[in-house]
C-alpha cells in the first residue's frame, strides 16, 4: 500500500502541473505603494461573546423573490480591511536608489465580518499575514485594529477594534446548509465596499489544498456566487442574511472570478475564533492517526467496496487511536453520528472537538465492522487545554516556539525549536523560512523557546544552525554573525 500512496500523490501533483491554465488563489488583491510610518500593535488580553450562537431556521426549497433582506441584515456588518506591510524588496529598482525614492510600503486590502458589538472581527489570516499596522474601515470611519490571533490551518484570524454598539451578524449553521440552497457574497472586491452577488451552494466538504499550516483542516462550501479579489475575509450569507462561510478562495483562470468561490464553514471558523479568543490559540483535538482518501486504485489493492471513508496509514506512539486499538489499514466509516465520505468530513467531523472529548469511531478491519471510543487528545499528548509558551521578537522577525508531540513523531526528534510567523528580521535575512526546527545551536540541544531567541539576539561570531527543514530533510549551515 505504501508504493500505490506514494504513486496517487505523485499522479496528484502531475495532475497538477497538467492544469496549464487554472489555478486555485486565495483572494489577496493587488498591493499598492504606502509611504507613512506605522507601529505594530501587540494583542492584549480579550474576553469570548458569549451570545454568538447560530439562528435556529427552516429550509425553503423556494428560490427568494430577492436578496434585499439578505442584503440588508448582512452588509452593515462586513468591513474593509487594510494591511500596511513591510516593502517588497522585488519593487525596489536601481533608479529607487539614485534619485532617493527608497522601498515603499506595501498595502494589500481585504474584508472582515464582525462577529461582537464590542469590535470582534473574523477574517481570513492571508488577508493580515506579514501586517506591521491593520486598518478597520467601517462607515467611513477608520479603527487601527489589533491582531488578537491567527490560524493557517484554516486561514482564519481575528482582530479587535476599540468601538462600541457595532452591528454584529447574525450566525447561521454551516452544518445545516444544504447543496443547492442560495448564499449570497458580501465583501469588498476589488476595493468596491459593501458589494452583494449571488449563487447556489454546489458542493460541500469540498478539499482544494490550498492551506499551509502543520494540520491544515480544509472542508470548504463551494459556492458558483461571483467572489473577486478583495473578498477573502468577507461573508458568505444565507437568504435569511445569517453567516455561513467566510469567504476564502475562487478557482479561476485569470486571478478573477470565472467558476467556483470557497468559504471555510462558519461553524468551524467560529470555533477557531472563539479559541483564539479566549485561549489565544486553537485547542486542536487529536485523534493520534494519519488518513488519506480512498481512491479506485486503493480500493482495489485492500478489496475495499465502498470509497466512503478514509484509510488510517500511521498511528501515533501514545496516541488516541493507539489507545483503542486502532490499527494502520483500517477504514474510519463514522465518527458519533456523522458518516465519512473522505478527508473533508473526516476532518470537519474532528474540529468541533476539545482535547479530553470522548468520539465513537466506527471502523472496518478485514470487511469487518468494528467500533471504539477514543478520548482525544491536545497536540502535547495531554487531554486538558493546552498553552503552549513561545517567544516572540522583533530582532528576530519571527516567533519561536517548542515543537508538539505530534511533530516530534512526525520528524523523529526528541525536541525542537520551531520558527513561525516570520517577517523581516534576523532570521530571514539568514536565509531561514516558516517551518524550520531548530534542533542545536552550537552544537547545544534547543528546547526552550525563550532561551533560543535571546541568545540568537545577543550572539555575535561563528554560529552553526542544525535542524530540520519545512521538507522535513535535515539541515545544518553555519554562519558569520556580525
């Protein structure tokens, strides 16, 4: 089975390079020069709202006269949002140099949707990523916002802005969204704010592979409503004008609309918010297993009928899955009440949960259907809510933080730095890149956080880096440091 995986993803990504002319893009619209001076703004302590929960509704198979109340219940509650970042060194030209111009500021522009009176706004993390300052736009007054937390797993973030009596949206289901039923977009393409298009659900659960991020959780709404750059970060509405989806990539030949719009369900990217929110990072509950889809060629290979399900192929030391007797080969076919249909469901049907949540897996062993129940797990191997520590740095232009359990089985190592949310600074100017594990400096183990980043700050001479890069193949570089 390991040679037929290893050939399904070599024919995936041939497939890949086979698509001469379209493309997959998050909704990141043009960037465009800034030259005032900006601060970043550090997040503080924040509370979760409590009272935003779905709307109970009824499902109408009747098409709407209009969307005017759609329209009207939703439109008030998207912003436009400006990332001012650092300058493009790829913009800066010889004649920048001699007549004194110098790099400029970049801008890029997105949307939000605010999810509390009090100045809570989701959005996607591609719209803020690399951000020194983010700017709110919401009638026509402008709020500097603060970065309280950011997800690549699912490319969601939140910001939070200084501002009472906001008119917050109203949630809807995501898990009650039918294929077929009308959603309406409402975002700020192209730097046009307040625009509303129309279309059908098409498909859900739907996996592209666009998300970056160690446990990227893609399960998107697909959706033929005309969504452009300046979108992502917006909202995607039911009839009813209640949020379903954020609004987050278009499969296009051009960059711009041509065919199909996806959004991360609102049930699972308010899940993430609410963790960054009140945790400040995502409670991710680990089931201890690694998946794949069921493809024919599978199928054939294990005398597998159905291609519902997903094939379990590593299971994790101590994990969950290892707990209950879970075993490599075996074919999860339901989790509690929801069936599997692939990795979309499979994943989506996880990421409502906490770590110490207990799930029934129903699996097939042999043609044999089998059951367990699995107490997850948080991403240290732990059932309790987890805060990890990490350190963060200017100097450096990166966070640094300890690598997971998960991680470390999954590399093979014992212990590890891993870099993370990297901009200009230190680090990147060595050459480094989001991903890197630091596993010695100087020939010293790095395992703590805090540790590692001052003495990076204050070293100065000969200074050896060993590791694992995002590829997983190890490294070692040394370097001068002046």
């Amino acid at each position: 089975m390991e040679n037929l995986l290893k050939t399904t993803a070599i024919g995936f990504m041939a497939g890949i390079a086979g698509a001469a002319f379209w493309s997959v893009t998050d909704l990141s619209p043009e960037e465009s020069p800034v030259t005032k001076p900006i601060k970043i703004e550090e997040s503080s302590s924040l509370s979760v709202p409590e009272d935003f929960e779905p709307v109970p509704r009824t499902f109408s198979t009747n098409p709407p006269i209009s969307f005017v109340a759609a329209s009207e219940n939703s439109t008030e509650s998207v912003v436009f949002i400006k990332n001012f970042s650092g300058s493009d060194p790829r913009r800066y030209s010889m004649f920048d140099f001699f007549f004194g111009t110098g790099p400029t500021q970049q801008v890029s522009t997105g949307s939000g949707v605010i999810i509390s009176d009090d100045g809570y706004i989701i959005t996607n993390n591609h719209v803020i990523d690399r951000a020194e300052t983010i700017e709110v736009i919401h009638k026509k007054r402008t709020y500097q916002a603060r970065l309280v937390g950011t997800d690549k797993n699912t490319d969601i973030a939140v910001l939070k802005i200084d501002a009472k009596n906001l008119p917050a949206i109203k949630r809807g289901s995501s898990r009650d969204l039918q294929i077929g039923e009308w959603v309406i977009a409402v975002g700020n393409p192209f730097n046009l704010t307040s625009t509303v298009t129309a279309g059908i659900v098409s498909a859900k659960e739907r996996q592209i592979n666009i998300l970056g991020g160690d446990f990227p959780l893609e399960s998107f709404i697909q959706t033929d409503a005309p969504i452009n750059p300046g979108n992502s970060g917006g909202a995607l509405v039911n009839v009813e004008g209640e949020l379903v989806g954020i609004n987050t990539a278009i499969l296009s030949r051009t960059g711009s609309y041509t065919g199909y719009g996806f959004a991360v369900p609102v049930d699972i990217a308010m899940k993430v918010a609410n963790d960054l929110i009140k945790y400040g990072e995502v409670q991710k509950a680990i089931p201890g297993i690694e998946a794949v889809e069921i493809t024919p060629e599978l199928a054939e290979e294990m005398d597998i009928e159905s291609l519902d399900g997903v094939i379990v192929t590593h299971v994790i030391r101590e994990g969950a899955a290892e707990s209950a007797g879970i075993k490599r080969s075996d074919v999860i076919v339901q989790i509690d009440d929801q069936k599997i249909t692939g990795m979309g469901s499979f994943e989506e049907a996880l990421s409502y949960h906490y770590p110490g949540d207990q799930i029934k897996v129903s699996f097939t062993r042999e043609g044999k259907l089998n059951s367990a129940t699995l107490t997850l797990q948080n991403l240290e191997g732990g059932t309790g809510i987890l805060k990890r520590e990490y350190y963060s740095s200017r100097l450096l232009g990166a966070r640094l933080e300890a690598v997971n359990a998960i991680e470390k089985d999954r590399l093979d190592i014992s212990y590890g730095i891993k870099i993370t949310a990297l901009t200009r600074g230190y680090l990147r100017d060595l050459g480094l890149r989001d991903g890197f594990v630091l596993t010695q400096i100087n020939r010293e183990p790095a395992k703590d956080p805090e540790k590692v980043g001052k003495f990076l700050e204050d070293f100065s001479g000969k200074l050896l880096l060993e590791g694992v890069a995002p590829n997983g193949q190890p490294f070692m570089q040394s370097y001068t440091v002046r």
